[in-house]
C-alpha cells in the first residue's frame, strides 16, 4: 500500500496581500528593550509590521535609533508596494 512512505503535507500559510490601499496608519511602540513598527489601514487592520529584532540586531543594539530607523525603512518599503503613500505616526512607549 502507498500509505508506507505517507508524509503529511505542510500547511499552507495563507497571507492575504492588501492592495490599492492609500492611507496608513504607522504605530511604533518604543520599548527599552526593542522597536516594533506596525503599519495599519486606516480600520486598524494590520498591513506590515517589522522590529528591530526581525532585521538582525540582537542584544543592547537592538535598542538603538539607528536599528529603529532600519525598521521603519523596512516596513515602509513592504506597504509602499501595497500602495500606501500616506501615513499617520502613532509613538508610544519610552525612547
């Protein structure tokens, strides 16, 4: 039988891509420890979002401007290609 050699197949993860959205809005929360950059529409619905963590900085330069600013470019170039030409900035936490 065919059932010998039998392995499940790998899920797929379904990523649904928003297109021709204009308006974003841009959270970045601050944290002592990280920087995290979320880019929503304007209902609140996540579009992208990155971290200073997710681009390879580890450690104490995981906290700093410069790898928060990589961050924002980051995620600006993922909704950029969604559409987004307008944003608004939401800050919050320390930093």
């Amino acid at each position: 039988s065919g059932l010998r050699n039998h392995t499940p197949m790998a899920k797929q993860k379904i990523k649904k891509v928003r297109k021709n959205v204009v308006r974003g809005v841009a959270h970045v929360k601050a944290t002592g420890n990280n920087t995290i950059v979320t880019i929503t529409d304007t209902n609140g619905e996540t579009l992208a979002w990155d971290s200073a963590g997710t681009i390879g900085f580890k450690g104490a330069r995981k906290s700093t401007p410069f790898a928060a600013t990589r961050a924002g470019e980051q995620v600006g170039q993922k909704v950029r290609k969604m559409g987004v030409t307008e944003v608004e900035v939401i800050v919050k936490g320390t930093g």
